[in-house]
C-alpha cells in the first residue's frame, strides 16, 4: 500500500508531487492580497503619504513582482513560489536540455515572465470590469442599446472561456498525474515542465560580515558583501511567504473551533406585519426570495443584493451584512 501510494505521489523520480505543485500556485496567489493588507495599513496610517497607493496598488504590485519573478527565473530557472517549494523549470523533453545548465534561454525567460507578471494583471483587470458588468445586468441596468448588447456577450463569452481555462487546467493535472506532460497549461505552452531543484550553494559572505566590516571601519570589503544583504532580503521574502501561509491556515482552523455562540433573533416589530410575504425594499411580492441571515428576512434577490452592494447592511436591522451571505430560498 505505502509503494502504491508513493507511486500516486511522484510519477517519476524527481518529479514534484501534486501536492507541491497546487501549494506552489496557492502561495503564488496568496502574496499580493497579503501585500494589499500591509498597503491598507499604511495608507490608513500614513493617509498623506501612502495614500495614493491603494489607487495604484495593481500597478505597484506589477513593478514589485515583476522585479521578483525576473530575479528568481535569471538564478534559479524558477519563479518566487516554485523556487520555495524547491522546484525548477527544465524542459519538457529530455533531446532539449538547455546549453547553459541550470538556466533558461533568454526567449523561454521573458515568456515565463510574461505569463507569470502580465497575464494575472491583465486577467485580474479584465474580471472586475466583467463582475461589474455583470452587477449592472443582474441589477437591470443593461438596456438594449449597442454597447450593452456587447456587454452581455463579453460576459457570457468571459464565462464560456473561464470554464474552457478550467477544463483545460484539469485536463492537464490529470496528465500530470499520470507522468506525462506538464502541471500547468502555461509551463505546456512553453513546453517546459518541473524537477526537483538541485541544493542551493551558500553564499561565502553573510550579513554577519557585513556588519563585522562596518564596524570595523572597512567599507570596501561592506561594500562588497552587499550582494549577500540581497540574498538575506530574498530569503525573507521565502520565510515572510511561509508565516502568510501558516497564518492562513491558522485564521481557518480557529473560525471551526472556535466559532462564536449563535446570537439571538432580533425582537418582533409589529409593524413588519405589513411585509409578510412581500419584499421589505420594494414592498411587492418577492421575486427571487433571498433571506439575508443576519437578520432573517426575506428580500428580492436584486432588491437585496443591490441594497447590500452599496451600503453592506441589512436594509431593517443595521447589521453588517456581506452579499457573499445571501441565500436563495426554493418556497413552494
């Protein structure tokens, strides 16, 4: 059983598990909202001087990541989450390894980093102006004028080409876990695939020399050990990345052990009497009954969902409310 199940685990020898691989794309996708986190910190402390970088923080982000994944891919052959899982890009058949060892072309090097910088910049572009033209349209605000026409067929043409994307990322997974192929239909498309990456050779200079050499009053040889202040600063980047994750798994696990009591109902009013069976917002008969559960009354779905969106509070009781918490009632 434990030979079997090492077998489902790793296809070939060095080849990363399924495991590495979704870890690598879920800590790939955890640094920017981390980053935005410790941005809206500082803009709310420093509103003056960091203020602005909330407006700007996709483009900020850009030019961090870009710089990050452009470091790691010219050294490792790897970008930033695939080189702290320990993984390297290498080619995806053996009649093409690179010339240059453990490095890749100049050509495959700039077109990982378009795919790994520039399409979720673009992609994540793209989704908000989809998911707001698909507010408008749930919420009747799409007409039947020309461009509105071309707003419904962006938005299901998106969906149709989301779940191609999806489909075609399991496929690939699949092949993947049969030991052919490679783990994401980017790294096929660039016909490159992962290995294990070989060990790290440390660096002969530490930060202990460099602060031993300011002391000392000798700042050519400070000066020199520079480089190794980068590597320090990388690696805490790598560390940094995992305290997110473990943070990440901590804040889920607390929210199912430690859940707080249920609250009471709210007390009857007995002027709501006159919403039984009607839509508190626009005082009709509900269409698309949706109660919000923090307070327990039923809505219209677009009534709701339109009130929620704009103001994140039930329309009668004040309480915060998310549009994320609503729920669809099936009434006979």
């Amino acid at each position: 059983m434990a030979v079997y199940a090492a077998h489902l685990t790793r296809t070939l020898q060095g080849t990363p598990s399924l495991f590495q691989v979704t870890a690598q794309e879920a800590l790939g996708s955890t640094v920017k909202p981390a980053l935005q986190k410790v941005v809206e910190f500082l803009a709310a402390t420093y509103p003056n001087k960091c203020g602005w970088c909330v407006g700007w923080y996709d483009e900020l982000y850009l030019l961090f990541d870009c710089c990050l994944q452009y470091y790691y891919l010219k050294h490792y052959a790897a970008s930033f989450s695939e080189s702290f899982y320990g993984l390297l890009r290498v080619p995806l058949t053996s009649c093409s390894e690179f010339s240059s060892g453990q490095q890749l072309p100049l050509h495959l090097e700039k077109a990982s980093l378009a795919l790994l910088v520039l399409l979720p910049y673009v992609r994540d572009k793209v989704e908000r102006v989809v998911d707001r033209w698909r507010e408008d349209n749930e919420d009747g605000r799409l007409g039947k004028s020309r461009a509105d026409r071309a707003r419904r067929a962006a938005i299901h043409t998106y969906s149709i080409i989301h779940t191609a994307c999806a489909c075609a990322r399991l496929v690939t997974l699949a092949r993947y876990a049969c030991g052919a192929g490679s783990p994401t239909p980017a790294l096929h498309a660039l016909r490159l695939t992962l290995r294990d990456a070989p060990p790290r050779e440390e660096e002969e200079d530490n930060w202990k020399d460099v602060l031993r050499n300011v002391m000392t009053g000798q700042i050519g040889s400070a000066v020199a050990s520079l480089p190794a202040l980068g590597a320090l600063a990388l690696r805490g980047a790598e560390w940094g990345a995992f305290c997110v994750q473990l943070l990440r798994w901590w804040s889920a696990r607390a929210e199912h052990q430690q859940a707080l009591p249920t609250p009471p109902p709210p007390k009857r009013d007995e002027q709501t009497l006159r919403w039984k069976n009607k839509c508190p917002l626009c005082l009709q008969s509900w269409k698309i009954p949706t109660v919000l559960p923090v307070s327990g009354y039923i809505f219209c779905y677009i009534c709701i969902s339109r009130h929620v969106r704009a103001h994140s509070s039930c329309p009668v009781t004040r309480c915060p409310a998310a549009e994320t918490s609503l729920v669809r009632l099936y009434i006979d």
